[in-house]
C-alpha cells in the first residue's frame, strides 16, 4: 500500500505520464541515492522502503556506481527520461518528501547520514 502512495504522487506530476513511467523514475532516482552508500548501508535503507523497492532492485537498476556530484545526477536523470533539469530536481523532491512524510516518517533521517553531504542535503530539502 505505501508504494501506491509514492507511484500516485510521482504519477500526478504533469510530466510524467503514467504509472508505468513513475514506477521507472521511481527505482532510478532511489537507485542512485542507494548506489551513493556501501552495500550494507545501501541494504539498511532499502529495507525501510516498501515493496517492491528493495537492495536487488535499487542496486540493480545501477549500471555502474560512480562517484557524481548531485549536480550532475539531475542532469543525467533529465537525460534518461527526456524531462527539465527542474522537473528532475521536482521529481526527486516529491520522491523523497513523500517517503519522509507520508512512509518512513522519522526514519529519514535515519538514512540519510549514509549519504555523502552534498547528497543528503537533497533529502533535507525535499
């Protein structure tokens, strides 16, 4: 139930245009915040999130973990699903505010000490 909540959300925003879409936007944008962690760190915060939103999935979608700056994940996430660099920066704050207000609720925080800084603040913002 909690990831129909998350799929609406991102499924409401004027740029995407289905469900099927927001599944995709979804996985990557969380792969990316869990390619940026270790593996056990990466399966500590995946274990928080619902199903199907787990390590082998978020990883998985991972083609290569390198080490960008934020900057450039909007810019190659605007890139791989042909949307602004403000709707990849949109996106990925309504993922991560709802997971913080309407899902994990004060386990965000929790997770987000994983994170390189630069990559947290992202988090905090949203």
């Amino acid at each position: 139930m909690d990831y129909q909540i998350l799929l609406q959300k991102v499924a409401a925003l004027d740029f995407v245009p289905d469900e099927k879409r927001a599944d995709a936007m979804i996985k990557s944008v969380l792969g990316h915040f869990a390619g940026r962690m270790s593996e056990d760190h990466a399966r500590n915060f995946t274990s928080d999130l619902p199903d199907p939103l787990n390590y082998e999935t978020l990883r998985g979608h991972q083609i290569n973990v390198t080490s960008i700056l934020p900057d450039q994940y909007i810019v190659d996430l605007s890139k791989q699903f042909d949307i602004r660099y403000d709707q990849a920066d949109t996106l990925t704050r309504t993922i991560f505010h709802t997971l913080k207000k309407d899902i994990l609720k004060e386990k965000s925080s929790f997770w987000q000490e994983y994170l390189p800084e630069e990559w947290a603040e992202l988090i905090k913002e949203a």
